[in-house]
C-alpha cells in the first residue's frame, strides 16, 4: 500500500498570504502531488504571483482548481499602481 499524497485540497479554508506562499514553494519543488484545490479562498495578488511560479516549475499537476478564487490589491492601492 503506498502512502505517498497525490491529491490535496484547501478549498474554503481561508489560507490567504499565510498559505498561497507555502503551497507556491510546495509545488516548486515537488514531483509527486497530482492534483489541489484552492477554490474559495482570497489571495493577495503578490502571494498569487508566487503560487503561479510554483506552479511553472511543478512538473507533476494535472489537475488545479480555483473556482471562486478571490485575488486582490492589498490597500493602500497606491503603492500598487504607479
């Protein structure tokens, strides 16, 4: 029986920055994981650009869900836009 995890799920658990970087660097450097679900969560758009670069460098997803995906500008939106 293997024990290796496959398949991870965060849907609408409200990880925000704190989880997206994490994941982002998960998925960076694994090779096993094949599928994860972070639907329903609201993540800042500089945690969201770092997930995706995980997610450039993953070989191994096949399946990634974001229904109800929530990315924002954290205010103060000035400091954002130039």
């Amino acid at each position: 029986m293997s024990t290796t995890l496959r398949s991870i799920n965060f849907a609408f658990n409200g990880f925000a920055k704190e989880g997206a970087i994490p994941v982002g660097e998960c998925l960076a450097n694994n090779n096993i994981l094949t599928e994860i679900d972070i639907s329903g969560n609201r993540i800042p758009v500089r945690s969201a650009a770092l997930l995706a670069r995980g997610l450039e460098l993953n070989e191994s997803l096949l399946t990634f869900r974001v229904n109800y995906l929530y990315v924002y500008v954290p205010l103060p939106i000035d400091r954002w836009v130039k």
